[in-house]
C-alpha cells in the first residue's frame, strides 16, 4: 500500500489532480475521524481535514520517503491541523503566526516500519491499557484534547516534570509493548 | 510577539524530557521553538525524537471510524484545482509570457468590432484575440455551421462589453476535465457574463453547473444552463464577489440546484482585472 501512496504522492507532487482524489479516497474515512475525534465538531473537523489535504497537496514535494509511510505523514498532518484547531478555540493558546514544517520526529524511523505496518487498533489498545492510568491520561489528553503539557499540569493537579516524564516514558512504554506483540 | 523572538537555550537533557510532549504536539510555541533550534544545531542526533514519534502515530488507529460527509470530496478538490489554477497563472506571469500566443491580430481587430466604451485596453484586446483563438470561431465557420457561429460570436460580444466596463475582471476558461472552453467577464457589481463553446449536449435534465470559488476555497452555485448540439452556450448569474483571483468554473451535474461540485470540473479559469 505504502508503494502505492508512494507513487501517488508523486503525482501530487507534478500537480495531478487525480492522485490527490486517490489518496484521498484510501484515507478519508481516518482522517475524518481523527480530526472529529479531536476537534468534537462535524463543522470543524471537515476544515481540519480540507486543510490537511491541502497541506498535503501544496507540501507533497516535501515529503521524504526513508523517514515514513505516507499514511503516517498524512494523518500527522491531520492531527497537527486538528490540534491547532481546538487550540484556536481557547483564547488563551498562542499559536505560531506562521506554519512551521512538520517536525521530522514525527516521521517513522525504518526500524520502526513493520511494527506500525501490522498495526491495529486492538493491538494499540491493548498497549494502551499496559500502562499506568496517569501515564495514559497524559497522552490522551496531549493527542486527542490537543492540551500542551502546561495545561495538562494544572488540568490533573500533577507538577510540570512529572507531566513530561508521564508522556515519554508512556510512549516509551507503548513503544516496548508494540515491538514485543510484533515478534 | 510571536514568541520566537527569545527562543532560549536548551540542553540536550531537557530536549530528551520534553521529547514526548514534543512529538504529542503538546508544547507551547516557546518550548517547541527551542526544541526545534537546539536540533537544528545539536551535534547528538537525539533518536529519543524518531523513537518516540512513531508511536504516536499509532494513536490514529484507537479512533472510532466516522465516515466524513460526502460534500467534503468535492470541497477538497475544488480547492486544489483552484490552487493549481493559481500556481500555474504565477507561473507564468513569472515568465513574463502570454499563455497563449497572439494569433490573427487583424480577426481580434474584427472580433471587438462592436462599439464599446473608450475604456477598452491592451486586455480588452488580448481578451478578443483569445476569444477567437479559444473558442475558435473560424473552425466552426470552415464547417459551415454557421449558425452556431453566430450564436457564439453574439455571447463573446456581450462578455466583451461586459469586461469593458470600469473594474471588470475577465477569465479565460480552459477545458479541465471535459471538453469546454470559453470567456467571462465579471463587473464590478458581480455580474458575470460567460460564453462557452465546444461544450458537450447535455440531456434528460443535466446541466453544467458554474461556480465561483473565493479566497476560502469553497465551490459556490451560480445556476445551470443547458447545453444544445451546436455546443455553444452563453450563461450570466449575479452576486459573486469582484475581486481578483476568483475561480470560475463548470461541471456537469445530474440536475440543476447542485450545492456541490460533481467531479471532474469541466473548465475553469481565474478572474483577473481587464486593465
């Protein structure tokens, strides 16, 4: 699949119309439902979700092929877009005055590829549920409540260090337990 | 302030505390500025980022699947042909070239023959040597038919009184996804006169469909119009903004009254000002 999105976001990048239409179909439905997952607002997440594409459309020569699937970069993308867009909602967020490119973090190293290949979501579940109750709170409220960890400090009462080394160590944890359930 | 203007200095052990949040999206604009300086500069590849960042991605797949509304395919696409549209006018407004060549001067003379107010200009004229060339007036007189010649030169006529009037916009439309092409102008109190040709017939109650897409990227209806066998059509709609950069275009819709483009856009071009 990853092949085919591949050549599609080649032909994105010439400018064809047709491929943005293709991967659009492959995605639409996720993409979607991340962005009304985040944004909680049918309205709202179509904005996200036309944006997104957009940004894909516009950026495609961007995209570096060793860093990722197109799939990830897609719904990396989505997310960053939904965030931004909930965030605008709270007067009190600053938000950059001008888009700054996708941090290459959040693209797949290779090591990681098979293992996100074979993912599903019972398996993210699962891993999900291995961890401790503040770990995972930390990280929904960061992924799906778009909350920075400023917030998430004085949403759950926690201190500042202690939010951070929830999230990483969190993802560190899922990380081990994604790897072990693909061996 | 934007807050990038005191991005302050980061050790590579408060860059690793704060990598989770980082790849979550979850700083501030402050904190994600440093982050960002400290790996452009920094010597240690810091792979807790890319360790980290994938799982992330994994989160998308927890997420009950909503199907989104069907409209939101033809906003995307608009939008994106309205951007190539755009891209491709910058282009070659960089190049300093016409977009197409100047051909038959003296039939531009003739085709813009009508009186017109003395405000006519250098676009007014490029616009009649365009429509000829485009609409191609003269293959449809070397097959003999003339009345759909004449039917389309009437329609050119009245787009070109209309671009000549003070702050208009006219438009060239290209055949994208179908097979038409034509001239609009717009005036400055939003009307838009277009003319088209080399339309295919349509039947049963199919229309074409003209849009107008602004500065949002958002397809608005501006009514339909059949088309006969001869090809030609000339349609005029009220209420579209006035400014430069606006995307017309057609589609072929089932019926009239579509709210949303049905794919592929058919023809379409960008307003500019008529000088």
């Amino acid at each position: 699949m990853d092949e085919a999105d591949r050549a599609a976001l080649i032909r994105i990048a010439d400018g064809e119309l047709a491929a943005l239409e293709e991967l659009y179909d492959r995605y639409k439905t996720m993409a979607y439902s991340i962005a009304y997952r985040i944004t909680n607002d049918a309205t709202l997440a179509e904005d996200v979700v036309q944006d997104a594409f957009l940004g894909a459309w516009r950026n495609a020569a961007r995209y570096v092929a060793g860093r990722g699937s197109v799939k990830t970069w897609l719904l990396s993308i989505v997310h960053h877009r939904a965030i931004d867009a909930v965030r605008r909602r709270r007067p009190t967020t600053e938000l950059p005055e001008v888009e700054t490119a996708m941090p290459a973090a959040l693209t797949l190293p290779d090591v990681w590829a098979e293992v996100s290949a074979s993912l599903d979501a019972e398996t993210v579940r699962s891993a999900l549920e291995t961890l401790s109750d503040v770990q995972r709170e930390a990280l929904e409220l960061a992924y799906f409540g778009g909350l920075t960890q400023g917030e998430i400090a004085e949403r759950t009462g926690a201190p500042l260090g202690t939010v951070k080394s929830r999230m990483r160590l969190g993802l560190l944890s899922m990380r081990r337990t994604l790897e072990m359930g693909s061996t | 302030m934007s807050g990038l203007d005191s991005v302050r200095e980061l050790t590579c052990d408060e860059v690793r505390e704060m990598a989770g949040a980082f790849v979550l999206g979850a700083l501030d604009i402050q904190d994600e500025a440093a982050i960002r300086a400290h790996l452009e500069t920094c010597a240690d590849p810091h792979a807790e980022m890319a360790e980290l960042g994938g799982v992330v991605a994994a989160f998308a797949e927890t997420v009950p699947m909503v199907e989104p509304p069907e409209r939101l395919k033809g906003r995307i696409m608009a939008a994106a042909a309205a951007d190539l549209e755009t891209r491709s006018e910058a282009t070659a407004d960089a190049e300093g070239v016409p977009t197409t060549p100047l051909a038959f001067p003296s039939a531009a003379e003739r085709a813009a023959r009508r009186p017109r107010p003395s405000t006519g200009t250098w676009i007014l004229r490029i616009a009649a040597v365009l429509a000829i060339a485009l609409l191609g007036g003269w293959n449809l007189l070397l097959q003999n038919d003339l009345s759909v010649a004449r039917s389309y030169e009437q329609n050119v006529a009245a787009v070109l009184d209309a671009a000549a009037q003070p702050g208009s916009l006219t438009a060239i439309l290209t055949a994208d996804g179908g097979t038409g092409s034509g001239l609009a102008a717009v005036d400055a109190e939003g009307n838009v006169t277009m003319a088209m040709r080399n339309l295919a017939p349509t039947s049963g109650t199919a229309v074409y469909e003209a849009w107008v897409i602004g500065g949002d990227g958002v397809p608005v209806p501006l009514g339909g119009f059949q088309v006969g066998q001869g090809g030609t059509a000339s349609f005029r709609a009220s209420g579209l903004p006035s400014s430069s950069g606006i995307v017309l275009a057609l589609t072929l819709e089932p019926g009239p009254g579509a709210t949303t483009p049905t794919l592929p856009i058919i023809s379409k071009g960008v307003a500019s000002a008529a000088g």
